[in-house]
C-alpha cells in the first residue's frame, strides 16, 4: 500500500516531469542548443539540460521548500527528510543528435535514504514510468514486470559506455567477454530507460560502470517494483562501481559473469 505522502510525491514529480519534458521538446527542434562539453569532449552539457533542470528544481523545492536537492547540473541541498535526485535529461547525446532516447529522471527518497518514488519519462514517445516503493511500477497507468527468461543465453543485455577514454576501452572487453555468452547486447543511450526498458520486460539484463544517483535512482525502484534485481558488485544497492540489474532467473548468471573480470 502506497502512503498519501507517497502519492503526493509522485504528483509533484509527475507534474516537475511533465512540464520539463514539454520544455525538452520544445527546444529540440530548430533553437540553438549552445553546447559545452564536461568531464572530456564527448561529454556535452546544453543550455536545455540547464534549463531544465531549474524547471525542475523550481517545481518541487516550490511546493517543498524544505526538501534536499540533488541534480546533475546544480549544486546539492541538503535536508535531513526529502531529497529530490533529478537527471533533466539523461541521454543528452541521443537528444543532441535527435536520436529518440532520452527521459527526465526524478526519484525522491526519504530521509533513510530509502527511495520512495521514481519517475522516467521517455520524451520522445511521451511514456511515463514509475514506481512507488512497495506500490508496484507503472507504464502510463498499466502494471508492468520484468521478463521471465530464464537463461543468460536466451538474454536480450543492455549497457552503456563511459565518456572516460580509458574506462571505455575497458568496457569494450567486457562486451567482448559477455557477447558470445548472451542473445544479443544492446547500448541505447540512456541509463535510467536502460533500467525501464527492463523493468517492462523490453531487456532481461542491464549493466553499467560509472553511474551517478541521478542515473539510476528512480530507475532502480521501477525495476525492483517490477519485480527485478538491481545491485553493485559488492553491496545490494548499485553503485559508481558498478550498476547490475537483471530479471531473477538471469540476474545471478549475469553477476557471477561479470565478477571475472
Ligand atoms: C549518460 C547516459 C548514458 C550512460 C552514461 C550517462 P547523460 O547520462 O545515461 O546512457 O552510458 O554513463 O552518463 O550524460 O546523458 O545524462
Ligand atoms: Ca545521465
Ligand atoms: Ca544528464
């Protein structure tokens, strides 16, 4: 059973969501996106992910003032009771290119650090996924569950790659490693749907070095109300280290894969 508080968290987040993914749509199409880069130069930022982010930001902490903010593109606010974890648009390659993934992520969490709520919306095809804890998780109002594959090799993998040159190559012989183990891998371009897409049975498995909260917070709820696996290699919540998720038949399979190396 999903609280009232609950509840009222996920509307606020629905509506921050919905008003940012309008603005993301608005602005992809014929405006000057004044790209930078960050952490090396694949790594872009524009001025919608900014801008976004305070649309966001000013949509919660309005209606909440007192709750803690953690956003990719702002410094944290902390608070001793809720936080907002918020990635405006995760996938900014794929919405710079116009490649059709990208979402806006926003989870809150208490002040246990237990996540409450998690919200992805898939921009492009306006599809909202979501989650309460012990509430189940939701595509656009419909219940949805992970797969039941029961095989790594019967498994439909999917993972990302850092914008770290040297982390990168190191990414590449694990996919060569995984490759002739699984059906097939997939590198969509966004973490957080990455996570849905499992979460609706779309994947069985996900893996990712080098996340961030604003990544996979929101995400990892919808996986695991969906009856999912999601963890690090050495604790059960994901982690910079690394981000494991899978369906439970292959979750364990995938794991001990990826342990090796
Ligand atoms: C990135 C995406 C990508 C993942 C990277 C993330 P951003 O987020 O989620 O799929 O592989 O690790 O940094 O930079 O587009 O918000
Ligand atoms: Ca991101
Ligand atoms: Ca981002």
């Amino acid at each position: 059973m999903t609280n009232p508080i609950t509840y009222e968290l996920l509307n606020l987040a629905q509506r921050a969501g919905a008003q940012a993914a309008d603005y993301i749509r608005q602005s992809r199409y014929g405006h000057d996106l004044e790209i930078q880069t960050k952490s090396s130069p694949t790594d872009m930022v524009t001025k919608v992910d900014k801008e976004t982010e305070i649309i966001i930001k000013e949509t919660l902490l309005g209606a909440r003032p007192h709750d803690g903010f953690i956003g990719e593109e702002s410094d944290e606010i902390t608070s001793s009771e809720i936080t907002w974890v918020v990635d405006p648009i995760d996938g900014t390659t794929n919405f710079v290119y116009g490649f059709p993934v990208f979402a806006v992520s926003i989870a809150a969490r208490d002040g246990l650090g237990h996540t409450l709520v998690g919200l992805v919306i898939d921009v492009y095809h306006d599809d909202y996924f979501y989650a309460t804890l012990d509430g189940g998780s939701f595509l656009n109002n419909r219940s949805i569950a992970v797969s039941n594959t029961n095989s790594l090799s019967q498994a439909l993998i999917s993972t990302g790659f850092s914008y770290d040159k040297t982390t990168r190559i190191s990414q590449a012989k694990t996919v060569a490693r995984l490759i002739g183990e699984v059906r097939d891998i997939r590198r969509a371009g966004a973490a957080s749907l990455d996570l849905c897409y499992l979460a609706a049975a779309r994947t069985d498995g996900y893996y990712e070095v080098g996340l961030w909260p604003w990544d996979y917070e929101a995400g990892t709820l919808i996986v695991r109300e969906a009856g999912g696996v999601v963890s690090s290699l050495t604790s059960d919540q994901p982690s910079q280290e690394l981000t494991i998720a899978g369906n439970p038949n292959i979750y364990k399979e995938l794991r001990e894969l990826l342990l090796v190396g």
